[in-house]
C-alpha cells in the first residue's frame, strides 16, 4: 500500500505515513479500502495543508463527505430511474400484479424509499448549494460562479430537450426515426447529467464553509443512505421474483432485462459510494 500513500501531499506523509503504515498492517486489506484510500488522497490534496486541523479540517472532511454523496445520489438516481420502467406498459404489470401481489409491495415499496431519499437529499442539499451561490456572488468568486452557470445551462437543456421529447409525435424526423429520436435524448440527458455533477461538485468543494453550516446534513445523509439501502433490497428481491415467476416484464416496449439489471447495479453502486462519503464525513464532534 505504500505506492497509495505516496499519492498523498508530503506534509500529509510526514505528519501520518507511518501510523497510516501500521494500521494498514494490522487489517485485512479490501477494494473498498483501496478506493478510500483513493479518495482520503485527493481529499488531502485539496484540502490538507499542514496546518488545518480541529473545526477547519472537520469542515473540509465533512465537506469531501458530501460531495461523495451527491455524486453517488446521482448514480443511483439514474439506476432508480431504469427500474420504473417495470410497469410499462402499466395494463400488463397490473395482470401479472394481481396472482403475484407481492410485486406491486416491492415495486411500491422501492418507489417510496427512491421519493424519500430524494426529498432527504434536497431537505440536506439545496441550503448547501444556496449558501454556495450566495457567498459565491457576495465575494465575487469566479472560480465556483462559472461551474454553477454551467450546472444551470445543464438544467435548462435538460428541460428543453424533454419538453421536446414531450412533443415527439409532432416531430417528423422522430416519428421516422424514432429510435435515433430517443437515443439521441438519453445521450444528451447522460452528458447534461455528467456535466451537471461535476460543476456542483466544483462549486461546493471551491466555496469554504462553515463548520456549523454543515453540521446539519449528517442526519439527512443517514436518512438518504437508509432509503437507497432499502430501495436496493426490494429491488434485487423484486428482480429475483420476476426471473423465477413472471419474466415476460423484462421485455417492455423498447427495453429488456440488461437495462434493468444495468439499472439495479448502478443503484447498488451508488449505495456503497454513499455509504463511504458518510463515513468520509464522519469525525469526532460533527454530530455532537
């Protein structure tokens, strides 16, 4: 492990190498430590100065925590996303629901835990990214004002480009090439979705918080982690249940079981990024 520690800053080494040397000798080594160790490098990179401890370097932690999480929010948003098509169309799934009512449970049961961990995420994100912009504007800091115009440009697109897709059947050139249509959409929603991540991204990890500002998100972030959990678990149960009694769903009007089983992956993938920012955000004091 000692070409990982290499990739932290020098003062990080000589204050922490060592210690960091033992601790990793002591316990067994995974992928999921490797990739924390990854992140723990790129945090110290852009936060870590030497100096920066106590309140300063909690905040700067909790910081790189949610960022973490947002990005992992958004994967699994787009993975939660897939696994709705389940009922399309709604008249087969509501057939095949009424011998196997256990279905509509899971399908119901994964919806509401995606909706609460989405309304948990803007109860914890949106005062966050406000207070992005409003300390951006007042000081007039470019470097975190140009990713929040690109992150709008990307939302107003976006909106565009569904309100199009909305108005499909008025399009000549979709109603011909309706599958080239669709899948210029997703490519563009992919691409505005990407970008968009990144500039949020930037703008909170440029714009220099308070402790105390912070501070707050911790127990929506449990409850974010708590549902993408949940939302994973009745998935991967009612996916299973599918397989054995009913595969017919997986072949909707133009999908198939792939972008199901893509869509549950990136969810489960998400979860476990998630649950590595909470734990990036963790320090003594932040919940106290």
């Amino acid at each position: 492990m000692n070409w990982l520690l290499r990739l932290y800053p020098r003062a990080w080494r000589e204050r922490y190498e060592e210690e960091m040397l033992g601790l990793l000798e002591q316990h067994k080594v995974t992928p999921v430590t490797v990739v924390d160790l990854l992140v723990g490098a790129l945090d110290a990179n852009l936060n870590y100065n030497g100096i920066a401890e106590g309140v300063t370097y909690m905040a700067d932690r909790l910081r790189t925590g949610i960022v973490m999480i947002f990005c992992a929010f958004m994967l699994f948003g787009v993975g939660w996303s897939m696994l709705q098509r389940l009922t399309d169309p709604l008249n087969q799934f509501n057939a095949i629901a009424t011998s196997h009512p256990e279905f509509r449970v899971l399908f119901d049961a994964d919806f509401i835990a995606g909706c609460l961990s989405f309304l948990a995420f803007l109860i914890g994100g949106l005062p966050v990214f406000f207070i992005s912009v409003r300390r951006a504007i007042k000081h007039k800091q470019k470097n975190v004002l140009m990713p929040f115009g690109v992150a709008l440009s990307c939302l107003v697109i976006s909106v565009i480009a569904t309100a199009v897709l909305a108005d499909w059947h008025h399009i000549a050139y979709a109603l011909t090439h309706i599958y080239v249509f669709l899948g210029g959409y997703a490519v563009l929603l992919a691409l505005m979705l990407t970008i968009g991540t990144v500039a949020v991204s930037l703008m909170i990890t440029r714009t220099d918080f308070q402790l105390s500002e912070l501070k707050f998100v911790f127990y929506p972030e449990v409850v974010i982690l708590f549902c993408m959990g949940v939302a994973v678990v009745m998935s991967t149960i009612l996916i299973i249940a599918i397989t054995a009694y009913a595969p017919q769903l997986f072949n909707t009007q133009d999908v198939g079981s792939p972008m199901f089983i893509t869509g549950l992956f990136c969810m489960a993938l998400g979860t476990i990024f998630a649950w590595m920012g909470l734990k990036r955000g963790q320090s003594k004091g932040l919940t106290s």
